[in-house]
C-alpha cells in the first residue's frame, strides 16, 4: 500500500479510467491520497479562434479514434474517486492562458507535431490549417487556451 498516488496525464489515455482509478484507490492506505490529473479540452472546443477550434476538435476526434483517448474524461472529476469510497475528495480545473512560444503552447505543438498527419489524412485538416495553427503557437503575439488541466484528489479511509 502507498501513502500517496499520482496518476498525471494517464487515465485519460486508458480504456477503462473509471476501473483504474478503483484499483489505485485499493493501493492507497488507509489515511493516505490518491491525486488524479488529466487535461480536458473543453477550452479549445471554445476558442474565439476558428482555426484552433477547427484544429481542436480534430485533435480530439484523432485521439479518440487512434489513440484511444478520451480529451474530457476528466471532467467526471471528482465522481470516479468519490465511486472509489474516497473521502475528503475535493476537485479543481486550472485554465492557464497560452500565449505563442510558451510551455503550454509548447506542449500543443508537440501534440500536433504528433496527431497531425491522421489529422489530414482523415480530411479533418488541411495541411495548411495545420500548419497555420501550428505557426501561430510560436507567434507570440498569439493568445488562447490550452486545453484545461483538471485535478481531483481524495483521502482512504481509516478504519
């Protein structure tokens, strides 16, 4: 049994998150936490940009279909950990702005550098929207959202 567990960025690519987040409730001891993290990607299905919503839900089409991800699992937070008879779980969603050349604007480049061929394969995309979206990521007079990071946690309970 583990004091405390951290899962970032990993139930979301599972195929069955909801039993896995059972199971590392059952690692957890009794007094001890389970700290679950995954993106959604709700703000970028929302972006006042057509482009990077256009290219968002591509993104989120192609993970689904390819990777077998789903982008908004965690907006079931904190419900998959109050299922696990976790107590004290509390749950929040941190929106960070993304400006062109930043981390987060990094990392969703890095995904696209990543998801984007199936993107244009699939007629989703052209490569110049691709491409467009994936300039404007370093521009930085360039500004959205990533996709949101949500986080939930939850304490076992001592018997």
């Amino acid at each position: 049994s583990f004091d405390f567990i951290h899962a970032r960025g990993v139930l979301t690519h599972l195929k069955d998150p909801g039993a896995m987040c059972l199971r590392m409730a059952s690692w957890v001891r009794p007094g001890g936490w389970l700290f679950i993290c995954d993106p959604a990607s709700f703000p970028v299905d929302s972006s006042p940009h057509p482009l990077m919503q256009k290219i968002g839900q591509a993104a989120s089409q192609m993970m689904q279909q390819v990777i077998g991800t789903d982008p908004n699992w965690s907006r079931s937070y904190p419900a998959p950990l109050l299922s696990a008879g976790l107590v004290d779980v509390d749950s929040e969603c941190r929106l960070r702005m993304m400006r062109g050349g930043s981390r987060e604007a990094t990392m969703f480049d890095l995904m696209l550098s990543q998801i984007g061929e199936p993107m244009v394969a699939s007629g989703l995309v052209t490569a110049d929207e691709l491409e467009t979206v994936r300039q404007q990521l370093h521009d930085p007079s360039f500004v959205d959202f990533p996709p949101a990071v949500v986080r939930a946690w939850g304490r076992r309970p001592v018997q």
